[in-house]
C-alpha cells in the first residue's frame, strides 16, 4: 500500500469521524450523559468502521482526530484527560479489529463480515472502550463508574449499530461494479 493511500485514508477517516460528531451534536445533543459519554454516540461507530476498513490507517486518523477533538473541544482544560482519551478512543477500535484479523482472518475491508459479525464486533468494540476509559477513570480517583460504563457502553453500542447496519445498508442498495 503507498504513503499516498494511506494518507488519503487517514484523513478520511478524520473527515468521517468530524462528521458523524456533528451529525452527533445536531441530533442528539440532549442524550449526553456526561462530557464525552452519549447515550447514542455516532462517532464510536466510525471509529470501528474505519478501523475495519483502514486497519493501521484508520488508527492513526482516529488518534489525530480524537487528540483534536477532547484538547479542543471536550477537554481543553485537562490535558492528561484530552491525551489519553485520545489514545483510548483510537486503541479500542483497533484492538477489536485486530483480534477479528486473528481470529477470521479478517482483512483491511467489510467483504468477509456478514451481519452476525458485525453485531460481535460492534458489541465487542463497545464492551472495550467504556473499559479502557473506566480503567482509566478508575485509576484517577473518580466516582459513578457503573454507570458511566454503562451509558458509554450503550452509547457506543447504538451509535456503532446505526453506522455499521447503515452503511452495509447503502452498500447492499448501490449497484455491483463489473471487473
């Protein structure tokens, strides 16, 4: 794969990740349960898609988006927060990505993933962030984790299954390209 590929890749997914944020605060402003932990949460699901489709790419676009995103906007005035919330929010999705790829085979693309697999990934992926935030939480003296896990992980969930199923939706509608 060229530089030039995995460039474009990268700032796809950042292009992705800004829209579905702000698609995300457009609808469902009212549904933040905390700074960062929505009750339907849109971007979680273009931190997966685009970890599928771009593996390594997709990471680093995720990090570099994430980083910008909580020192600028969710987080300016904590910056440990905003710095290792990014690497968290870019190292769930790949770690689910990379444990598919050992397990099935699983390569840089949606072709092998029927929709049960998808449902597995996306419930694995929201199982994995909330965790490794709430590690993190934890190992910073905070409170009410249960919950928070519980509001990410459903948030998460629901904002993945809607990217996921809508996009494998739309794709199934465009018409097969001939080779």
């Amino acid at each position: 794969m060229t530089l030039r590929l995995q460039i474009v890749q990268v700032i796809a997914t950042m292009a992705l990740f800004m829209a579905m944020l702000w698609i995300n605060e457009w609808l469902f402003r009212s549904l933040e349960f905390a700074p960062g932990i929505n009750w339907i949460y849109l971007p979680a699901g273009a931190r997966l898609l685009c970890t599928l489709l771009f593996a390594e790419a997709g990471a680093i676009g995720l990090l570099i988006i994430s980083w910008l995103v909580s020192f600028l906007i969710f987080f300016p005035h904590d910056p440990l927060r905003a710095f290792v919330g990014g690497i968290l929010a870019a190292l769930a999705p790949w770690l689910v990505y990379r444990g598919a790829s050992w397990a099935w085979g699983l390569q840089a693309s949606l072709r092998s993933l029927t929709p049960a697999r998808l449902l597995l990934l996306a419930l694995a992926y929201s199982i994995a962030s909330p965790l490794l935030h709430h590690l993190w939480f934890a190992l910073r003296g905070q409170d009410d984790l249960l919950r928070g896990f519980f509001a990410m992980f459903a948030g998460d969930l629901a904002g993945t299954l809607i990217v996921l199923y809508g996009i494998k939706g739309l794709l199934a509608l465009m018409p097969r390209l001939r080779i």
